[in-house]
C-alpha cells in the first residue's frame, strides 16, 4: 500500500494548510505496488461511476424526453458533443486532484482574492441547489407514479436521504461506490429493454449524432439544448472529481502520479460512456415512442410514464421507467451530498455536521418544489426541473474556467501540466460554453 499523500500546491496569503479533501475518506482505498496492471487499474475503479450519476440524474430525463418528443433524434448530437466535453473536463479535473492534492474548491480559495472566492462560492451552490431540485422532483416523481404518494409528500421523505449517505460512507468507500454502481446497472438495464422494445430506426438514429445548424438557429432547440448541456456537463461534478480521486492511497513520486492520472481518466471515460448510453436511450425512447406517433409535446416526466407502455405495447415499460427514475434519484443524492460538502469547506473552511449540511441543501430544494406545486400544481414542477438544467448550464463557466486555468499553469502542476494542444482544445469547450449561455441569455430576456 501507498503510503498517504499531502496537498502541494502552494497558499497566496495563507498561514496555514488546509486539511485533505473529504479527510474521512482521504487515501483510503489500498492502491497495489507491482503485480499486473489490470488489478491496480480496478484500485482506481469506482470513482468515474460516482462522477456519471451527475450526467444521468433527473434532470436529464426531463430535457431528453422534451428533446426527443419535439424534435426527434435531432438532438443526440448534443448528447454526444456534451458527453465528449465532460470527457475532457473530467480527465482536467483528475489531473488537477492527483497532481497538487488540492481539489477544485481548495486551488480556487489558493489562488483568487477573496471577493472572487465569494461570488465562484455562491454560484458552485446555486448549481448545487438547482441539481438538488432536480433529484427531489425526479425522486418525488417516481415515488408518486411506484407508490402513489403525493407529490409534496414524496419531497419531503427525500429529506431523509441524508441519513442513507452517512450511512454507506461511514462502511467505507468502496460500499459507497459499490453502491451507485449497482443502481446504475439497473437504470442502463431498464433502458435498454426498453430500446429493445421501441426498435428506432437505427439509419435516424445515426443521423441524429451528427450535428445540425438548426440546434442553433431554432430559439427552441436552443434552450433545450442548452438544457442538456448543463444536465449533462455538471459544474458540481467537476469539483466533487478532483476530489473523491484522492481516495485512492497512490503515493507522492511521479511515476506514481502518472500512474493515478491514467488509471483514473479511464475510469471515468469508461463511466461516461455508460452515461452517453443512458442520455442517448432516453431522448431515443422518447423520438420513437412520442416523435415518431405524433405526440409532440410530451415534457413531463408523468405523461411519459403514462403514456409509454400503452404507445410500446410493451406491458411493463412504465414500470421500469420509473424504477430507473427512482434509482436515478437516490444516486444523485450522493454526489450532491459529497459536492456540497467538497465545495463548502474548500472555499470556507466551514466544516458542519455532514447530515446538517445534507439537510440545509436538501431544504432548500424541498421548499421551491412545494411552493411551486401548491400555486401552479404537478405541471408546475416539470418547467422547474428544466429550468434547473438551464441554470446549471449558466454556472458551468464558474468552474471550467478557473479549472482550465489551474491546469494550464506549469507554477501550479508542473510536470502534470496538460499539453498545448490539450489547453487549446479546453479553452474552446470552455469558449462554447460561454458562447451558448450568452446567446440563451440575450434570446430570453432581449428578443
């Protein structure tokens, strides 16, 4: 076993280090010396899996299935576009963990003035709390549509999710990873007998990955595209990576490193491949079902529900979208949870009980879900959830810049520090990103 490791990057005005992120975990999981490079490889395994929960929660759900009913396959080109960008960024993210044992919070508080810290703190929590209000109305859905509980009632019994993280986290971290990783087998495995039982025309399908001008040039294509986007390339997701990657007990040399950054980027390509499946299956369900038999404006989650086994013929493909709805749901909260905590002490330094700082990201999730299904009712709650995605789309230039900096730098990595033709590449994901969410903002508020 590797013995454990110290952040190294250096403080600008602080007297004194920081502790590792997520100590209770920090190195915790044994990293074998020698031996063959497949069982050293499945030390790094497990991570990747946690970080794909975000790029399948339900928030995509929402802007895959108003994709796919409105405009077909159309929109598998952003799936894919977006999924390639989380690539990148992920495998920056790991980069940025493994090589100065910092997270992303912590290299932001190291590097920015306070007052920058502040505003790239409130925003991270603003996209935090739009991703939780995602999780409380998918899970509150699919408690409703399995059990029949109403949906206020749904919301507020996902309060008790907290209690299940410490759980799992205080068996150690490897149950924990073991744990998402078995619900993300039963979504991929829902969905796919549900392509199986859609039977799309795979020639549309394929079409539909290639890019159209039109996903600009449409307003409406816009805003659900830039839906996806931000429900597929997670700003949270980015600092909880270059956290949870120190779990792993790698070591201090360079060869070491290297190593980690390898084992670990496959990890979470592979992952992200499985969430690319689930995004795509999705959007493709809801073109083949609902595009493709005239019913254009299927939005809600519900009406999907309702309508899916009665247009596949398929008797239990209700039930199994919302089993994987369900599973979805109680993923996310686990990456949510560990985001906030991540990003609250790495900008802080405030550190609370895990199952208060759970229910306060929680509450304030729970709160604009009853509000707005009291005044506007269940429909309410399916423009809320998309507009959730919207919003963390618009949080997304907060953490992609400051991270494609830090990685960029040779002061602050070294010799970890990407290549130029990598640099170049994340700074143009980073310039699409800002590109889009300008345009969506002049669109909404200006024309």
């Amino acid at each position: 076993m590797r013995g454990p490791r110290r952040p190294e990057l250096k403080q600008s005005g602080e007297d004194d280090a920081p502790r590792p992120s997520l100590p209770e975990v920090f190195a915790s999981v044994r990293v074998p010396v020698g031996g063959w490079w497949f069982r050293r490889f499945l030390a790094f395994a497990g991570p990747g899996y946690m970080i794909s929960v975000g790029y399948m929660d339900p928030g995509n759900w929402a802007t895959d299935i108003a994709g796919g009913s409105r405009f077909g396959y159309t929109l598998l080109a952003v799936i894919l576009l977006s999924n390639l960008m989380a690539i990148l960024l992920q495998s920056l993210a790991v980069r940025l963990g493994v090589a100065t044992g910092r997270d992303l919070a912590q290299a932001c508080r190291d590097h920015y003035s306070k007052p920058v810290n502040l505003a790239l703190w409130l925003a991270c929590e603003a996209a935090i709390i739009a991703c939780d209000l995602a999780e409380v109305i998918g899970t509150a859905i699919a408690l409703k549509l399995l059990f029949g509980i109403p949906l206020i009632a749904g919301a507020l019994v996902t309060a008790l999710d907290a209690f299940l993280l410490l759980f799992l986290i205080n068996k150690g971290f490897r149950l924990l990873e073991a744990f998402v990783i078995v619900l993300l087998v039963v979504i991929a495995g829902c969905f796919a007998l549900q392509i199986a039982a859609a039977a799309p025309p795979w020639g549309e399908v394929m079409r539909g990955f290639v890019p159209s001008t039109e996903i600009v040039t449409n307003r409406e294509m816009l805003y659900v595209a830039i839906g996806i986007l931000g429900a597929t390339v997670m700003p949270h997701n980015l600092y909880l990576h270059s956290s949870v990657v120190q779990t792993r007990a790698f070591g201090d040399s360079i060869p070491a490193r290297r190593e980690a950054i390898r084992f670990a980027t496959i990890d979470s390509t592979i992952a992200l491949t499985l969430a690319l499946f689930v995004n795509a299956a999705i959007l493709i369900v809801a073109a083949a079902v609902f595009h493709a038999k005239g019913h254009l404006e299927v939005v809600e989650i519900e009406e999907a529900f309702r309508l899916l086994s009665p247009l596949l013929g398929f008797g239990i493909a209700s039930t199994l979208f919302a089993v994987a709805l369900l599973a979805s749901g109680l993923n996310s909260t686990v990456t949510a949870t560990l985001a906030g905590q991540i990003v609250m002490e790495g900008f802080l330094r405030l550190r609370i009980p895990n199952w208060a700082r759970r229910l306060i990201t929680r509450g304030l999730a729970i709160v604009p879900v009853i509000v707005v299904t009291a005044l506007y009712g269940e429909k309410g709650t399916t423009h809320l959830l998309v507009l959730s995605q919207v919003i963390l789309s618009m949080q997304l230039p907060f953490a992609v810049i400051p991270l494609v900096r830090f990685v960029s730098d040779r002061r602050k990595l070294g010799v970890f520090v990407v290549s130029r033709w990598t640099a170049a590449l994340a700074w143009l994901v980073a310039a699409v990103i800002v590109v889009l969410n300008v345009k969506l903002l002049v669109d909404t508020f200006f024309v």
